[in-house]
C-alpha cells in the first residue's frame, strides 16, 4: 500500500499551491483503494472456511458462523466468557435452571424455544449456522446436516451423546472451550481475557493432593425423580479432585447415576454435595427433599452436619464450575472448623 507523507505547512484555506492539492487527490485515491481492498479482504475472511474440534474430530464449517443456537445452561455461560452471546438466535434444554448470576450479557428470555431437548423442527425454524450444547438427543443430526447447520459439543459434555467420545476432563476443559469458541466467532481477545482469569481462580483453589475426605455428590432432576449422584466422569468429580476431595462414586463409569440411601450408607462419604435449582428448587426445598429419603439421617454426614449446598450451574462444565470450585471449598473449611 502506497501512502503520501506531507510535511506540517500552514496554508490559507484558499490558497493551497497545487502540489498539495494534488497530493491530497492521490491520498483520496489511495485511501479508497485502501478501503476497498480491506473491505475485500473481510469478506473474503467471512467466507474462509474454518475447522474446530469437537470431542476428538475436526469439524469444517463452510464460512464463521454468524447464529448458533444453544442446547443447556453451559453453552450460553461459554458463549458470554467468548463474548459471543450475541449470536445466539434459539435456546433449548435449560429445563427450568435459571443461567448463573455470572453470566454478564444473557440473552433474551423470548429466544427459550423449548425448555428441554430441541427438536429438528425448533432447530430448522431458529435457523442458526451452528448448534452448540450438550449434545441433541430429539433432533436428527443428518437433517440438520443437509440444511447446513453443524452441531458442536460443549468439551466437558464430550460422550453425553450416543454421537460423541469423551477424555478426561478438568476445569482447563472449560478454559479450553472458551478459547474454542473466541477462535470460532473471532471475539479471541474477550475469551483469552476471560479463560485467563479463570486459570487464575482455578490455581488458587486447586489442591494437589486428596486429603479432605470422600465426598458423594447428589442431586434431583426434578421433584417427581430419585436421588441422583454424579460418577467418575465429568466436570463434577473434577471439581471434587480440585478441592482435594475423593468422589465417592469415582469407579462409576458413566457421568450420571440412580442411587439410594442403601448405597450412600455403604460408601459413608465424609461429605455429602447437594445441587440445588436444577429444577428450579430453592436450596431449603432441595435440602428439605434430600434429609426426607428414608434412612438418610443415618449418614455420618449427615449426622456431622457435613451437607455442602452449590447451585446447579455449579456441576456445569462451564465458568460456573471455577465458582462451585470456591464455594465448596469456603464451606468445607468452615464446616470442618465448626466441626
């Protein structure tokens, strides 16, 4: 690019010697060369195609997505870390859970097309370039295909779905994909500020070693289900290693399990973690429905008053995770010194 450097003279408005006028003529032409050039340029990088991974295999998308369509509370919490909330044009399979009070730029209540899983007719009349969540489970992934739409899994919800695999995960998994989705909507420096304050967060709460004791955590999907514990796979049982604690559950191979009182009362776990809010329950309501289990007052946690209460965004593999990773170990503290 060619540019014409002119020295600082003073002149009258009408009485500029002709080398100045011309010159400024030949930066016009240049700066909208320039400018057309650059304008070319961006059009062209939109139309780049762009390769991300998702749980194990690289996914090509035609051109940057401009609307994504999200699936569960995880996916808009990453995409606001991204600063990327912006594009999302169709919500799904929040089931009722409020988004984290963290969230700095939630979108619309009025884009919650369904609140559990989506359907492909939700996902074909939303219209997004992508859908991103914890995986789709009432919608056929080959119809979204052939209208264009690709489908990316959240990183710490990798194997949820019968279409994806999963690695072991830990709270840089969230960091991880919140640096996946600045590359993807070009919002890099938002995510990198974000992921690194959250690394931050992480390394000060993390403990090396296990030594606060075992630790069951337990939730309900909804007032009407069992008792549900979280297993050896997950951001859950990461959370618990972070805070030096061991997952009861952890030879369990799948993320989310059925259990009874019989089977906490054979584990004895030191600690018991209690989700609230998955369903819109407050914490009263949560801890009154966990203490009214048959025989669940014959835990030794439960006698030692040793019941850690997160919000349910807290077992989320999202920023909300670097959050319960604080809140559990603030309260373990406090309940081990009052105990």
């Amino acid at each position: 690019m060619t540019s014409v450097h002119l020295s600082p003279l003073k002149y009258s408005a009408w009485g500029k010697p002709l080398a100045l006028l011309l010159a400024a003529g030949l930066g016009l032409t240049t700066l909208t060369a320039c400018a057309s050039q650059d304008d070319e340029k961006a059009v062209a990088k939109a139309d780049e195609k762009l390769s991300v991974e998702n749980c194990g295999t690289t996914i090509t998308l035609d051109k940057q997505p401009a609307k994504v369509f999200t699936v569960g509370t995880a996916a808009v919490e990453l995409l606001d870390a991204a600063g990327a909330t912006d594009k999302i044009v169709g919500r799904s399979g929040e089931f009722g859970a409020p988004l984290s009070e963290d969230v700095k730029n939630p979108p619309a209540e009025d884009l919650i097309v369904d609140p559990a899983d989506p359907t492909t007719e939700n996902i074909l009349t939303a219209a997004p370039d992508v859908v991103f969540g914890y995986g789709l489970f009432n919608a056929n992934t080959e119809e979204l295909d052939k209208a264009g739409i690709a489908s990316l899994t959240v990183n710490g919800e990798c194997g949820h779905d019968a279409e994806t695999t999963s690695d072991e995960v830990d709270l840089y998994t969230v960091t991880d994909d919140i640096r996946r989705l600045g590359k993807l909507f070009k919002t890099e420096s938002t995510a990198n500020e974000q992921a690194d304050a959250l690394e931050e967060r992480i390394k000060k709460n993390h403990h090396d070693k296990v030594g606060h004791g075992s630790a069951a955590w337990v939730y309900y999907f909804s007032s009407s289900d069992p008792l549900s514990a979280y297993g050896g796979k997950g951001i859950s049982p990461a959370i618990l290693r972070s805070a030096g604690m061991e997952n009861a559950y952890a030879d369990e191979k799948d993320a989310y399990l059925t259990v009874s009182t019989e089977s906490l009362l054979q584990k004895q776990p030191e600690w018991i973690v209690l989700s609230y809010g998955l369903y819109g329950e407050t914490k009263d309501e949560a801890l009154k429905q966990f203490l009214a289990e048959p025989g669940i007052k014959a835990l030794d946690a439960v006698k030692k008053e040793r019941i850690i209460l997160l919000p349910g965004s807290a077992s989320s593999p999202a920023p909300s995770a670097v959050a319960g990773l604080e809140e559990l170990v603030k309260q373990s503290h406090e309940l081990a010194h009052d105990h």
